[in-house]
C-alpha cells in the first residue's frame, strides 16, 4: 500500500476545499429557493470538481506506485478498481 505524499495530493485537497464550498452554496441555493437551473449549474460545477480531486487523488498514487515501489509491485487491477469507482 502506498501512503500518499501530503505535498504533491495538496493541490487535490485544496480543490476540495473549494468544492466544499461550491457545496455549501448550493444548500443554500436551495434554503433561499433559488431558481433550479441556477442550482443544477453549480450541483454539477460540484460534482466537476469532485471527480478531478478523485482522478487527481488516483493518478497521483498510481505515479507514486511506479516511481516509489517499481512497477513489478504495482496491483493493477486495484488501480483499475479506483479508477472505475470514479465513473
């Protein structure tokens, strides 16, 4: 198992932060009853950025796998797994 370096993921984490955000907006949205496609405009500006935070996440230890471990050690069908999770 690879344990993720805080340094290069940062990025990741940080577009998760503001998609935290980007979600906490649009909860709002919805308590003031904000018109619908302005609220599914920003839902799916939410889920956008989960899915590159996850890819982001993925690729990144997909990386530290070859780099850190060779790729001799490297699971493939446990990356292919994470990677299908996201779809």
């Amino acid at each position: 198992m690879v344990q993720l370096n805080p340094d290069s993921i940062r990025p990741a984490a940080n577009r998760l932060k503001r998609a935290q955000g980007q979600l906490a907006a649009v909860i709002r949205m919805l308590d003031e009853g904000q018109d619908c496609e302005d609220v599914v405009t920003q839902l799916a500006a939410v889920s956008r950025a989960l899915d590159r935070a996850g890819f982001a996440i993925v690729a990144t230890g997909l990386k530290q796998c070859i780099t850190e471990e060779g790729a001799a050690s490297l699971d493939v069908q446990k990356m292919e797994k994470l990677f299908l999770t996201l779809a």
